[in-house]
C-alpha cells in the first residue's frame, strides 16, 4: 500500500528575530532592572536551572552567575525540575549534567535536592512549596523559557511563573499544581508566584523566548513585581513565533522521534492538536486522524510521557521506554492517558502501514499526510503530493523537492537526509 504514496519535502519560513550575543545581553539586562540595588554584599543567591533544552543556557546561567559576582554576592545553581529525573536529587544532578550546567562550566556550586519547605498557600488554600536549597538563600533569580503550555491557555503558561510554582515545589509542588483543572492553572501560577514575590526572596528573573528555529529571540530581565504583566507580554511572542504544521487536517502524521528535549508531553499537544486529558475537549484544528511516532530521544532518558498521544508506535519505542520514569511524571502531572501505550508494531514500515490501512482509503494516492522529524523543528518535512497541492502559493512554504516514495532498510524509515 506504501508503494502508492509520494513524498515532496517542503520548507516553511517562520519569523527569525535572533540574539547574536546571549551572554551580554544578559550582562545588560541585569544592569537595566539594577540588580546591584537588590543584592546585599556576601549573600548567597540561588538560580534555577530547570530539566528543558534551552539554547544558549550555558551562555545564559553563566552571564546571570557573573551579574550576582559582580553584585557582590555568591551565586549557586539550584536543580528546578518539578518530578523531572525520576524526582530524585541524582536524578536532576544527571539532567543537568546532560544539559552541560555544571560546577566546571559554570564556575559556581549547583545543587539538587527531593527537600522542599512550605512556603505559604494560595487564598484557595492550596499549599506553596520551595526547593529548601533556594529557601535558605538570602535571595532566588528564576529563569526559564516562556513559551505556549502542553495542558492549559491562559495569560501565563509554562514560564517563569511555572518555574517557581512546579520547578522549585519538586514532586510535592508539582502534585498539588498538577491536581488542579486545566482550567484553573493559570490563575494558580499567578497565585503561587505572589506567595513567591510577596516573601521577598524572589529579586529577579531572566525570560527566555526561542523563536521557531530554537534561536535565542528574546532576553528579558524582570523586577519581582513585573514578573506577571511582563510574562504575559512575551508569552504572546512565544506564540508568534511557535512553529506549526502547514495544514490543518491530516490524514496521518509521522512522527520520527519524540522526547522531553523536543516537548514536556514528548509531541507539543500545540502543534498535533491533541490533548488526551479526561473531560478536556479537543482542539478543533488542527486535526490528525492518525499519529504515528516511530522512536524516543535519548535526550529523554528513557521518559516516554506523550507516547499516548500517538494511535501507532513501534517496539523500539517500547523497548526504549522506562516506566518508572514515565509514570511518575504523568501520575504527577494528573494526565494518566498521556502514558497509555497505542498500538504496537515491530518496526517502521508496519507501524506506517498500520496507519494507512486503518483509513480505509480506496486510494492511498490521494491521502493527506506529513513526515517530521519531531514536533520542535518544522522548518523542513515531507508531505504527500495532495498536501503539497493545498500549499502551492503560500508565501511562507517552498517546494524543495521531488516527489519519492519512502524507502525502508531492515524495516526501518529512510528518508534523503538519512
């Protein structure tokens, strides 16, 4: 049946605003909200480091490390993942050294602790917790990358407020957000920061913005009492340059690898339009009759959280997939269905195969479908001949290539680049 379908990878533009110089721009943003002004000589200052890949986070930690030096104070990383590694102090001690923040590189100490104190309650009454690293520091500096939320849409998302509601309220924090309905988490994240700010150990804050191609877009420093109203604006800009697909409804989708490194849910539940979250309806568009996800990133470590969003996977997946991991972070985040398994073929072609027949498509030539290499970098894909049809003409999408037929070695996907 796959003899019948083309493929024609396609390119599409997205906007590219970018930082040449991190490092500085971070210097310079640290001046402009007077960090000096808050920082008292020979205090201790915590800065979170979370479990995300963030481009230029080296670059990023190091510049904020050398504004607390500058201000006379001692700066320390502290480990601000949530149940992220397994919701163990080895666990987020071997994320990070993953994402290269070390004591080596960034020339100061980075901690991780399961410990938490509670720090106050939101007037729902619901619990605040803090890393107790972060708690016993003279003064904490959240950074995060803001950008559109796998779960929930509201005037925050996953960000800085996230940071400090989820990130340092580790698996204890992390359980009481994720309880929550959707519908109720951003105002939550709202109400958790002000716990945070009004405590007076926040002093400040790096937001980061990635444009569609991963480059650093935006760095924006905040005061503690901008922190929510300067979220927001660049939360719109994160959506802005979000990438997506090039059509809203697809026959199937094949997805080539998915993981934490590319998403919280492995697939951006943005970009495939599901959810999978009892009593939360889904997206209207887009719409993907079938997913296919061939494979995880090592990146993952072994959390295969989202597989369920998929209808088809592979045994390599399986195999790949460690389910302790995988079921604390989905118990804890509330979202059980995101762990179930879809179906299960031995390899590429079968699984691929398995999608198309279940259409029921007296004509495989006419199907819409897609091949990505995973939901984050969109910039280039293949698509089949009737959805290269449908975007002739676009200004943003440029036909790159011939039409082909996929090819298979040992049942495993090739495509040109391969």
């Amino acid at each position: 049946m796959l003899e019948h379908l083309n493929f024609i990878k396609i390119r599409q533009v997205f906007p590219r605003p970018v930082i040449d110089d991190p490092y500085d721009k971070v210097l310079k943003e640290m001046e402009r909200i007077n960090l000096g002004a808050k920082v008292k000589p020979g205090w201790r200052v915590a800065i979170t480091a979370g479990s995300r890949g963030i481009k230029n986070i080296g670059a990023i930690l190091g510049a904020m490390v050398e504004s607390v030096r500058m201000a006379g104070a001692e700066p320390f990383i502290i480990g601000a993942m949530g149940s992220h590694g397994g919701g163990t102090a080895g666990g987020q001690r071997a994320v990070l050294d993953s994402l290269g923040v070390t004591q080596e590189k960034l020339g100061c100490p980075v901690l991780t602790s399961e410990e938490v104190v509670e720090i106050g309650a939101t007037p729902d009454g619901m619990k605040v917790f803090c890393d107790i690293n972060a708690w016993r520091a003279d003064g904490i500096i959240v950074c995060n990358r803001i950008k559109p939320h796998t779960t929930f849409h509201g005037p925050v998302e996953s960000g800085l407020m996230k940071m400090m509601a989820v990130g340092l309220g580790k698996t204890r924090g992390a359980t009481c957000f994720h309880r929550l309905e959707p519908r109720r988490m951003a105002r939550a994240l709202v109400e958790i920061g002000e716990v945070f700010t009004r405590s007076g150990k926040i002093i400040g804050a790096v937001g980061i913005v990635e444009n569609a191609y991963e480059d650093t877009a935006i760095i924006k420093a905040l005061s503690p009492d901008k922190l929510a109203e300067v979220e927001e604006r660049l939360l719109a800009e994160a959506y802005r340059f979000m990438p997506r697909l090039p059509a809203d409804r697809l026959d199937f989708l094949i997805v080539r690898q998915m993981g934490k490194n590319f998403s919280g849910t492995g697939m951006d539940t943005n970009v495939i339009g599901r959810m999978r979250i009892a009593g939360v309806p889904e997206p209207v568009t887009p719409f993907i009759a079938r997913i296919v996800v061939l494979d995880l990133s090592g990146a993952s470590h072994g959390n295969a959280t989202g597989v369920g969003l998929a209808d088809i996977t592979t045994r390599r997946l399986v195999d790949k997939m460690d389910s302790r991991t995988t079921y604390l972070n989905c118990i804890t985040s509330g979202n059980v269905q995101r762990a179930m398994l879809p179906l299960i073929m031995p390899d590429d072609r079968a699984a691929i195969e398995a999608a198309v027949r279940s259409l029921s498509a007296d004509e495989p030539v006419n199907l819409k479908g897609a091949v990505i290499n995973n939901t984050l970098e969109l910039e280039y894909m293949w698509v089949t001949g009737s959805v290269a049809d449908e975007l002739k003409g676009k200004s943003n999408v440029e036909i790159i290539g011939a039409p082909r037929r996929l090819s298979f070695n040992d049942g495993l996907m090739a495509l040109e680049e391969d």
